[in-house]
C-alpha cells in the first residue's frame, strides 16, 4: 500500500480531527483500518529485523509462540540510558514454564506478572527479580458493602457507592479530591445551536450528570497487580473498565522479555 519510509506520513493522515473522532463516514473508516493494518504489519517486520540483529538467537516470548523451556530469560528496555523498574504481563498459556519466574498469577492461571529490572551500569537489558522491600505490595480489597480500596506504595484510592471518593497522595501527604467532589466518569447533554457538530456550547456545562459505577469487584488482590472492575451502566450504554495499581509507580507496558538459549 506504501512504502516504508512513508508510515509516518500515513499515521499522521489518520490521526487528523476529520477521522480520528470517528466523525467521517463509514468509507473512511473502512480505509483508515486497512492503512493501520498495513502500518502495524510493516512496523513488526522492522522491529523483528531489529531484535534478529541487536539479540542473535534470541525468542521473543509473545502468546503466539510456544516455548518448552524457561533459560537465560531477560527483558529489553526499549529506552536505553533510563534505569527502570517495570512490572511485565506475560502470558502462561503458551509458556506455562514462566510460572516459576512470576511474582503474581492470576486466578484463571492464564496470565503472569513478572518483575524486571535494569542495572544501573546496563540500562539496555532487565534481569527478572522479585518483589523488593522498597516496594510495598499493591492491594485491592472489599472493606464494606460498598466500599473498595485499592492502594500502592503512593496512592491511595477509594470507591465508596460507586464513586472515587478519596485518592491519598502517601508521598505529598495530601488529598487529591476536593472536598465535597468525586471522582469518575461524567456525562454531558450537547445540543448546539448554531452548528450539528464542532460547537460546544457554554450551557452544556449545566448538564453534568455524574455516573456510578456498578458491580464493583476485586480481580485481583495483589502483591504485584491489583486491579478492580467496576461497569459504567447509562441505560443505552454499558461499560466495564478496570483500575489497577502496581507496587511500582510507573509502568510503561513497553518492555519485551526474550529467552536466549
């Protein structure tokens, strides 16, 4: 569809306001799948043609590939020069052997969670470790009714009848909701009266409409991930999203764990 030196040029073209809010018609949506498509295909050859060269005989460990041993297995860090902590989500249905290696499965035994990190005097790879004292273990809980918690070695937060009503800053020592206010998702009545779209007028602010969360629930406990699913039920629309917190206070989801023979 184009070449490569041309991905750039065709991710921006979808990224421009007309397409990118969904606001086209369906024959541009159509069109900006296929060139994401090809983009996401072109740019996983080069980062394979990359790894093949930077880390000869190596495996990448995705959920695509089976892998029957568990030796010599390390993380890449994408952003060289930056020593780093990182919490990765490693899948045990094509690798049951990385069990030995998490800190945390989950309840279904499917997924894992390794802890990796850099050594200051080779930031470019991570060796897989386990939790440390510096790092207090993440925890969701129930404590009432209606009340969950979900807490870090820096935040904590809590939901009490469907709303965030408290996130504590541990490290500022202060709360971050106003008081009085909650925290979560909102809704908007928007009825321009000049234009069909693009207007935004001042008087919608009057229209706030706060939304609860619904079946709030733990799935998972800790120590590495914690994580509450909460669904978001407006009658016409229903939404489930998922909160989580990490014993580590940035996780950027960007490493990659290969097994070297």
């Amino acid at each position: 569809m184009f070449e490569l030196n041309d991905m750039w040029e065709v991710l921006l073209l979808c990224q421009f306001h007309d397409t990118m809010s969904g606001s086209g018609i369906a024959m541009i949506h159509e069109d900006q799948r296929q060139k994401y498509r090809a983009i996401l295909i072109k740019a996983n050859n080069l980062l394979e043609e990359a790894y093949k060269i930077l880390y000869a005989g190596s495996t990448e460990v995705t959920s695509s590939k089976k892998v029957s041993f568990i030796e010599n297995l390390v993380a890449i860090n994408p952003t060289p020069g930056i020593p780093r902590r990182e919490v990765i989500p490693v899948c045990l249905k094509s690798t049951p052997g990385l069990r030995s290696v998490c800190a945390q499965v989950n309840a279904k035994k499917t997924q894992g969670y390794i802890i990796a990190e850099t050594a200051r005097s080779n930031p470019l790879t991570a060796a897989i470790t386990g939790l440390f004292g510096d790092s207090p273990p993440a925890s969701a809980q129930q404590i009432a009714s209606d009340v969950f918690t979900l807490q870090n070695s820096t935040l904590d937060m809590t939901i009490k009848e469907g709303r965030i009503t408290s996130i504590y800053d541990r490290v500022a020592d202060r709360e971050l909701i106003a008081e009085g206010m909650t925290g979560g998702f909102v809704i908007y009545r928007d009825h321009p009266r000049s234009w069909d779209a693009w207007e935004v007028d001042i008087s919608h602010l009057e229209t706030r409409k706060p939304l609860k969360f619904s079946d709030v629930r733990v799935l998972e406990s800790g120590p590495v991930r914690a994580t509450l699913a909460c669904d978001v039920d407006d009658g016409s629309s229903k939404i489930t999203v998922q909160v989580s917190g990490y014993p580590i206070l940035c996780v950027f989801y960007a490493f990659s764990c290969f097994l070297f023979p």
